[in-house]
C-alpha cells in the first residue's frame, strides 16, 4: 500500500505542480498579449499620424497649385520650382511609409 500512497502522491506533486505552471503561463501570455495590443495601438497611433501629415501635404500642394493661376508672371517659375519640390518630397514620403507599412504588417 506503501507504493500506492507514493504514486498517489506523486501524481498530486505532479498535477498540482503542471496547474501551478499553467497558470504562470497563462498569466505571462495575458501580459505578452497586452504588449501586442499596446504595440499596435501605438503603431496605428503613428500610422495615423504619418497618413494625415502626407494628407495635409497634398491639401498644401493643391492649395499652392490653386494660387498658382493668381501668381504674378514673374513669380511664376519660382512658384513652380517650389511646387514640384514639394511634390518631390510628398511623392517620397509616401514611398518610405508604404515601405514602412509593409515591412511592419510582416
């Protein structure tokens, strides 16, 4: 019966011990899954952020364009030169953040 006991016994070592070590998993799991979350939010956050800079770029793009039709003659060519760096620089911005975005979704 001595054995019996023992195995009993160990088996409620054994059982009590893979509860208890579940338990550390789940709750380290529960921690990791609100990093996930947190980083997500915070990368839709700056996400978000990215696209609605890039969105009041074009919104001043179209705006200088619009006041292009106003420029005096002389002021033109400057005004155009300023225009299509500005394009230059918002077509490059959308590119980084598409590369971004889709390195980041990986």
């Amino acid at each position: 019966m001595a054995t019996a006991t023992n195995t009993q016994t160990a088996s409620a070592n054994l059982k009590a011990f893979e509860e208890k070590i579940k338990g550390q998993v789940a709750d380290a799991k529960a921690k990791l899954d609100q990093f996930e979350t947190n980083a997500k939010a915070k990368a839709s956050a700056t996400e978000t952020s990215t696209i609605d800079h890039l969105k009041t770029a074009k919104q001043d793009i179209d705006r200088k364009l619009q006041d292009l039709k106003n420029t005096h003659d002389a002021h033109v060519a400057r005004a155009k030169s300023e225009i299509e760096a500005d394009v230059a620089r918002f077509k490059s911005s959308v590119e980084e953040f598409g590369a971004k975005f889709k390195s980041s979704k990986r």
